[in-house]
C-alpha cells in the first residue's frame, strides 16, 4: 500500500473495534471523513457506502464505495476493508482503496492501516498528489489515530483532544514571536550595568533554547501527535485478502 500507519492502543479489543466501525464515533476522531452513510444492500454482500472526506486544511472529496469485515479470524485478528471512487471533476482524487487491521497482544491492540488511491488530472495531479495530498494525508491519517489512541486509553475525548493540540500551537507560536521580539533588545542590556556584556552573550544562548523548545520539544501527553505512530510498516506487508478481494469485485465488469 502507498500510505502505512500504526500505533498501539492498550484497550480491549471490542471497545476499539466500536469506535473505528461505528459511523458517528468514527466522525469524531477521525480527521479526515466528515460523513459516511450506508446504503441499502444484500445481506452477506459488501456495504455500498456515500461518504463525504475532508483533505486538510481545504480540500473535499465525495463519492462512493464498498466495504466489509472480518471480526471473527482464526488467528484473533479482525480486518476491515473498504474501495472508493470518486466522480467529482474538481476531486483530485479518482479511486482508491485501504484496510484497518486490529492485532491483539498481551498489551492492547496493534491497531494499522495501509491504503492507496489513484490521483486525477495527469501530471499536473500526480505532483500536486506528491507534494502537497499525500503529505497531508499522511499527517492527518497519523493524528487521527494517535488522537483515538489519547480517547480510548486515557478518556480524552477527541473534542478536548482537539483544543488541547490547538492551545499548545498558540504557546509555541507566542514563545517564538516573543524570541524574535527578544532579538532587539539590546537598550535593555544597559540596565544591568556592569554585567551587561556577560548579559549579551547569555541572552542570544536564552534565546536559541527557548526556539529550540518551541520548534523540537515533544508534545504533551495530551496532546495528539502524528509523530507517536510509525510511518512504515517494519517489515513487508501484504494487502489483506478481504481489500484484494473487494478490489476484484469492484473491478470486475457488471
């Protein structure tokens, strides 16, 4: 698959399956799907779905798909899997297709996902996909999951999860525009008097630190981060049967 991500959520099984397969919960944590209603099919068959995604910060994506689900496996894992396709001209996005898995171990659950899409609008498209959609997709794919991560473990709910990641942009940005501010400050220096020379040399190191801790410091344990999940897949993995499979059916002339 072209995009990977994976963390580890120490929460039961059954309670992180609700909230990655129930529509509504999923909306919450979730960054990039706004919507995504059923329709009506035949029982055992895949779902149609009509969903509605969100690219961040300002693109949109509407369309169609099928999905489906394996929660019971002989192994104790459990997969989900889903193809989708777009017909919107302004899309950049035409087709693709992805899958969650759900691994339990001794310590929670290894919850990952890898799909991949077909961008539109040629080579203008596929370097607008390279540069600017897949990066983004890549961010927001990972903080949504370590955002679910922070719900499911800890009760932060995605709402409070939200505000605390946006409270702690506005702190990093204040502390960086008080250092450049900083960096005229050289009236002040008088006021130390005969250590202001020992003043100007400690003042710019105050500073580089203090941009040092804005720009590289960790976020807090509340805060939702896209760096706390792995990007790629520790060693090669396969497609699940059950995308091949919905691949094949989707592909497959009516």
């Amino acid at each position: 698959m072209g995009l990977y991500t994976e963390t580890h959520i120490r929460a039961d099984l059954d309670l992180l399956w609700a909230h990655t397969q129930d529509p509504v919960l999923r909306r919450r944590w979730y960054l990039l799907v706004t919507e995504l209603r059923h329709l009506p099919g035949a029982p055992g068959e895949p779902r149609p779905f009509h969903f509605t995604a969100r690219l961040p910060p300002f693109l949109a994506l509407a369309g169609t798909g099928v999905s489906a689900g394996e929660k019971e496996r002989p192994d104790g894992t459990r997969t989900s899997a889903l193809c989708f396709s777009s017909t919107h001209p302004l899309g950049l996005i035409a087709e693709g297709g992805g899958y969650w898995r759900y691994v339990p171990d001794d310590r929670g659950v290894r919850f990952l996902t890898g799909y991949d899409y077909r961008p539109r609008g040629g080579a203008l498209g596929a370097a607008a996909d390279r540069l600017l959609v897949r990066p983004l997709l890549d961010w927001a794919t990972a903080w949504s999951f370590d955002r679910l991560r922070l719900w499911v473990e800890r009760g932060i709910t995605p709402e409070r999860a939200l505000c605390n990641w946006l409270a702690e942009i506005v702190v990093r940005v204040l502390l960086l525009t008080a250092c450049l501010g900083g960096l005229r400050l050289e009236r002040l220096m008088r006021l130390f008097g005969s250590f202001d020379a020992v003043m100007a040399y400690l003042c710019p190191v105050l500073l580089l630190a203090a941009v040092c801790l804005a720009l590289f410091k960790s976020p807090l344990e509340c805060t939702p981060a896209a760096r706390r999940c792995l990007r790629a897949p520790a060693t090669r993995i396969r497609a699940p049967r059950l995308l091949r499979t919905l691949q094949k059916r989707v592909e497959a002339p009516a």
